[in-house]
C-alpha cells in the first residue's frame, strides 16, 4: 500500500445523536466520539446520510465538525482518527462554500456526494468534483451513492477525478462489483477506494480496497477496524471471522426503515443514545425492534454499550449493564 494513499481503513460514519425534542445530545455526540477514539477506528465521517444531513442546519453541521475534532485533540492517542466533513450538496459553489469553512474548523478530508435531483451527466459530474477539488480547500472523498441521488458515477469519470492531485479517494456503494473492480485495478496508486456497503467490506478488501465507510462501527468500531487491519497485514482468516461473526448485525441495520433508522435503535438498545431521529424519519417500531435486539444479544453487540457505559462511569469497563434500556417513543421532533 502507498504511503501516500490518504484513506484506509474503517471509517465511521458517526449518526447525530438527538434529545427528546430534537435538538443535538451534545454530551450523547462527545461521548460517541471518544468511543470511537478509544476504539482506535481510523477515521470519522460527520453530517453524512447516517448523521442525518438533510435535516441539519448549517450551524449544526459546523458544531459536529468542531466538536469532534476538539474531541480527537483531547488527549495523545495511538491511533490517528481523521476527521471527515459531508460537504457534499447539489450545489457546486454551496459545496465549495461548505468544504472550505470544514477546513477551518480542522477537518482533514470532506466527503461529497454526487448531485442529487437534478441529475447531472458524465462530463458534468466530473466538472462538479473537479471545481470543489480546485477550490474547496480540503482532500475529496468522492461518495457514489446512485439509490440515494439517482445518478450513477460511472468507473471511466471516477478513473479521470482520481487523477486529480486533491480527490483522493471514492466511497463506492453502486451495488456494482463489476464497476468496483474496474476501479480497483486502473486506479493510480494513491488513490483509495472505499467500501460503501458494510456487507461487501471484506470482498473489497480481498481485492486490494482501502476499507469501509461503516454503518455498523457506530455499534463495533474497534471490530470493524481490526477487520480491516486483519486483511492488510494478510491475515484472511480473521479478517473472515469478523465478517461472519458480524453479518447478520450489518444486514439488520438496513431493516425496517431506512438508515440510520434502525442503528439509531441498536444504540439506544446499547445505551449510547436515544432512538430519536428526526422528521421525515420516525424511530423504528415494533417488531423490528425486537428481532434488532435478538441480533444485538446474539452477536454480543449489547455488552459493547454496557462496556462503554462502564468506562465513561470510571470502571473498567468489564462489567454489563443491568440498567434498563427504553426506546424513545416515535415522537415528531422540533428544531432547536
């Protein structure tokens, strides 16, 4: 692997934890950053589609990004996590806007999306990357999210963007292997392609990917980033042991509504934040939260909350939770 290669390995991409009226859980937020820290996950992504970004303010989004690289900077770490903004809008000259002020605040990276709604082509698509790249201030993690934004970043124009000195990697979550392993194989090599679908982390990997941008780190980060380190040091078999052991958990964060719908209710379930999401969305109802729960108590997923609920108390972290965990009732919420 270059050295130079930006991206790698397990990036969270951080939900926005909410109180019962709808206003960021700032203290919720700082506490899933430190997790994520003391996880030793590579990297964070905030205000992206599982942070809910529609339904975000300017301000809100500004305040997570500073928040969480104030939090990074807390104390010396072992482990580099990058900060990563979602700049990403349908708006070339908003989204260079938005890229430049993450810069301020000290993120490393910004993630944009392809423009969604009014379905721009091949040429402009690349003119779009292209401009915010020039004059965005940041590194450009390109996101290719084609059931989200309707229009597909085909392999040849992502090929021509990882040319540019300053996009630096593609979250690709096309749902095309075919499109991926175009990428992977006539990319430069500095340039990192990510998984955008936590199922295919570990295919990608076998591959020659970077890593993921994860849902599912929200709930196992530190496993999720030992997936990852398990594939580039060679070691495939447990590289696969995460992967079986945490499929089912991946596959169930994208049932029963969408996300960050259900990982908001596996979080609340493990006792890091409330349930609460904000409209349109609703929290996720009945019974799929109780087959969630039966993956979280299966998997093991829940005792990782009651051991980060431990460690923030000043244990050690090895002791489970008896408390209670109520889901948030599906309640409209009101902006702040």
């Amino acid at each position: 692997m270059p050295v130079s290669r930006q991206i790698r390995g397990a990036f969270t991409a951080l939900v926005t934890p909410f109180t019962a009226d709808g206003a960021i859980d700032k203290d919720a937020f700082r506490g899933l950053v430190r997790r994520q820290i003391d996880a030793c996950v590579d990297g964070l992504v905030l205000a992206a589609s599982t942070g809910e970004s529609p339904t975000l303010s300017p301000e809100e989004r500004e305040w997570l990004v500073g928040a969480a690289v104030e939090v990074a900077s807390e104390k010396p770490s072992r482990c580099r996590v990058k900060i990563v903004a979602n700049t990403g809008t349908n708006d070339t000259a908003a989204t260079i806007a938005l890229t430049r002020r993450a810069a301020e605040l000290g993120a490393d990276a910004a993630m944009c999306v392809a423009p969604y709604y009014n379905k721009p082509d091949q040429r402009m698509l690349e003119a779009h990357f292209r401009t915010i790249a020039e004059d965005g201030a940041l590194p450009i993690v390109v996101y290719n999210v084609p059931s989200r934004t309707g229009v597909n970043i085909d392999a040849t124009t992502t090929l021509k963007l990882a040319e540019h000195p300053r996009i630096v990697a593609v979250k690709e979550a096309s749902a095309s292997m075919d499109q991926i392993a175009t990428i992977l194989r006539d990319r430069p090599a500095d340039f990192s392609v990510m998984a955008g679908d936590d199922a295919w982390t570990l295919s990608m990997l076998a591959m020659g990917g970077d890593g993921v941008i994860c849902t599912c780190s929200n709930e196992i980060p530190a496993e999720m980033a030992a997936m990852c380190a398990a594939a580039f040091a060679g070691d495939w078999e447990a590289a696969r042991r995460v992967h079986d052991r945490w499929l089912p958990l991946m596959k169930a964060n994208f049932v029963g509504g969408p996300n960050p719908v259900p990982v908001k209710a596996a979080l609340a379930l493990m006792g890091l934040c409330t349930d609460m999401v904000r409209q349109p969305l609703l929290p996720l109802e009945e019974p799929h939260v109780s087959r969630l729960r039966m993956v979280l108590e299966t998997t093991g997923a829940l005792d990782f909350g009651a051991k980060a609920e431990a460690g923030s108390a000043g244990g050690s972290g090895s002791k489970r939770s008896t408390a209670h965990l109520s889901i948030v009732p599906p309640t409209a919420s009101s902006r702040p």
